[in-house]
C-alpha cells in the first residue's frame, strides 16, 4: 500500500471515530486508537508532500542537456566509431571527436580565439586524452555470433543492410599492460594426457602421470606509439561541431591504417614492433598459382587441416587481400557460372566456412588464417590528440596539423596457431 493509499484509510478510520464521538462517549480502546491515528495521519502527510517534492526536483535536472560539457566532462570519452556511421550518443559517454572538442585544452583555445585564428596567430593546443584503446572497437568481431560478424540467413529478397568489409582488428583481441615485458611464445606443443590406473608398486611404470611438453622462445613486448594525422584549416578547427564530426570520421581511416600495416608488417627494427609477418613460429604453407584462384582454394583447405591438428587448433577466419578476393568471387565453372553468390548475391564471403576478412597490406596471393585470438594489442597509454601549427607553411596559410597517437604493445601468444599461404618461388616447396 502506497503512502496516499495508507492516509486514505487513515482519514477513513479517523472519519468513523468522529461520527461514534458524536453519538457518544469513545472507549479508552478508541481514545489510544484516535490518538495515534493523529500522529499517523500527520506523519503521511508530511512524507507524501516530501517525496511530491523530490519528484518535481528530479523532473527538472533530467529536462537538462545530458550532453553539455559540465555534465560529462569528468566521464572517460569514447572511440567506438565506424568511419561514416552515426555518432553514438550514449549518457555520460562521447564520440571520439566531441571527447576532444570539450576538453579543458580545447575549450581554452576556442575562449582565447573566440572569432577564429587569424593569419599567422601560433596554434598548440596540446595532447588530449580521448579514449582507450578498447573504445576504437579494435577486436570488435561479433555481431550475430562469437567469431565474426556473420549475418544470419536470408530469404530471398533484396538486401539492403550495410555490412561492412571486416579487417584484421575485427579479428584480434585486446587487453592492457603497464609497459615493457619479456613473455613466452609458444611455437609446439605435444599434449600427454591420459587416464593413469592407480600404482600397484613403487616400479609400476603404467601408473607414472604424463606431463604434455611445449616448445618455445622468449619475446619481448614493447609500447610503440602508433600516430597518424591530417591537416585543417584554422576555420575547421576553431569549428567545434564540425572540427569533431571530421575527426570522427577521417582518424577511423588514418589511424585503423597505420596499426593494421603495423600488426602485420612491422619488422622488429628501427623502432618498429614486430608484426605477425616477420615472427618465428607462424607455420608456412606455399601453393603454385594458376588461371583463377582454385590452386589458391585448395592450399587454404590444407592451410585449416594444418591448424586443426594442433591440440586446441581453430581457425576464426582468413584474411587476403582485395584483389584475392575479388578472385574468389570471380570463379566460375564450365558453363559459366559462379561458383559463390554471383552479382546478384548477398551476405558475407567464406573461405572453407571461414569468414574472409581483407586488407590491403597483404600482397595479392598470400593469405594468413588461424586463431586470431592469439594476436594481441595491449593498450599502454591510450590514444590522444595533438593539434599545432609551429611551421612556417602552416603559419602563412593558415593550416593546423592534427595527429592521433596511441600508445600500445603488440604480443603474439602461439605464432603457430597461425599459417601464411602463399605462392612458391623459385626452389620454394
């Protein structure tokens, strides 16, 4: 029974003892009983116009703007953006781009050059915190299951749902570290498990308990400051609005590059880190090339046999390259007809019922599947903005530079849950 429900019944009761006083005297029962029924009353009374109050307190704070800058500024921003989607808004998080547009360095510019920057006025707005590296949706994989982003199926019809081409950092997984380490690779292991009946004497060599051996290699993990960055006019920048729907839009593109090519090429020198390319242990397999992509086919089924008879082996998807992938698609059979979805077909590519995710920092012909779980990046500083103009060009013509740093590690687990597929060369197998 609710507060308004309980004083009802009170001033009921209160009404029938006042009409039983009228015709007569009350008993004591009826004395104790009115006495308190005062109190009681009273007492509602005043709760029920307390809580009337709050609830009118609360209806004004949430007609208030969730998203101006004093209500959230404290709350940790947010990547998590594709290029050209819609600005998520979510309560007490933001865009990539707005993160950067209410901070303290950004506003203090704006209230500084409040009618824009004039022609050769010094920009340096600083370095921004905007996020971590889980909010650009690196590692994203699932949105119909647990390995990518696989649309159910579909009846015939005509298909107008948006997917997008799934790269590399749909594939990997993500965490966090402090800083450098030393880790343990593991390039084999031989699994010995098995059922031991009890020991019927101290030589009884059946009852002795297996052990599973692992071969491997020490590797070093290391932050690396991933940066890439655009130049604006000073118009755009001192533009907050538009400054970071463009943000929000153009470093998606800029920045997802640079890890991509990192991820899979970097060599391990000259202060790069070492990518999946370049690592000892990721397993090989070579194919020799022919008319169409069949051989290519072929080589990647024995690729996935390779992976599944490793103890635990999974193979979440094949990455190649674009022009692989149009090749795919572009098989036919003997009367001319594709052997996959055709022009007029929809829904995601496979490889053997793997997804086939692409990049475009393969080289056309070589294709790496496996268990992408296994490549890491672990964010170490998270990712932040830089905005300056200290350069004589810029300085005359009006122009901003604007970078995107993030500061990561790259670790790869058990390189030989992966394997690269590509053509033999020459005295190659």
């Amino acid at each position: 029974m609710n507060l308004k429900a309980q004083l009802d019944a009170a001033l009921k009761r209160a009404k029938e003892l006042n009409e039983i006083a009228t015709k007569g005297d009350l008993t004591d029962e009826q004395i104790t009983e009115a006495t308190t029924l005062a109190k009681t009353i009273e007492d509602l009374r005043a709760k029920i116009k307390a809580a009337t109050d709050a609830a009118a307190l609360i209806s004004g704070l949430a007609e208030e703007d969730g998203d101006a800058p004093e209500d959230d500024e404290d709350d940790e921003p947010s990547f998590g953006q594709k290029a050209g989607a819609p600005a998520p808004r979510r309560k007490g998080r933001d865009t990539f781009g707005h993160a950067y547009t209410k901070s303290e360095q950004y506003k203090a510019f704006r209230k500084a050059h409040p009618s824009g920057v004039g022609e050769g006025s010094p920009v340096d707005i600083g370095r921004v915190k905007v996020g971590r590296l889980e909010d650009m949706n690196i590692g994203r994989k699932a949105l119909t299951t647990g390995t990518a982003r696989i649309q159910p199926t579909r009846g015939p019809m005509v298909d107008m749902v948006d997917r997008e081409n799934l790269t590399i950092l749909d594939l990997i997984s993500t965490g966090t570290a402090d800083g450098a380490f030393e880790y343990v690779q593991v390039t084999g292991v031989e699994r010995n498990a098995a059922v031991v009946p009890e020991a019927t004497s101290a030589t009884d060599s059946a009852a002795v308990k297996p052990v599973s051996n692992m071969t491997t290699q020490l590797a070093d993990a290391k932050p690396y400051t991933y940066a890439d960055g655009y130049e604006v006019t000073n118009q755009l920048l001192a533009d907050a609005p538009a400054f970071a729907s463009y943000m929000d839009a153009e470093l998606a593109y800029s920045l997802d590059y640079v890890i991509e090519d990192k991820l899979l090429n970097g060599t391990g020198t000259n202060g790069q880190p070492r990518g999946l390319l370049h690592t000892a242990g990721v397993q090989e397999l070579t194919y020799t090339p022919g008319t169409d992509a069949m051989n290519q086919v072929k080589a990647i089924r024995q690729a996935i046999t390779k992976i599944l008879t490793l103890p635990g082996g999974q193979v979440t998807a094949a990455l190649m390259a674009p022009e692989d992938d149009e090749a795919w698609d572009l098989m036919q059979d003997a009367n001319d007809r594709f052997f996959g979805q055709g022009p007029f077909g929809s829904g995601p590519g496979t490889a053997w019922g793997r997804t086939r995710a692409l990049s475009q920092r393969l080289t056309p012909g070589t294709v790496i599947l496996g268990d992408w779980r296994q490549l890491q990046l672990l964010d170490v500083e998270g990712l932040s903005i830089l905005a300056f103009n200290q350069h004589k060009d810029f300085a005359q013509r009006n122009m901003t530079y604007v970078r995107a740093e993030l500061r990561a590690m790259q670790v790869l687990w058990k390189p030989n849950r992966l394997i690269v597929v590509k053509p033999a060369t020459e005295g190659g197998a």
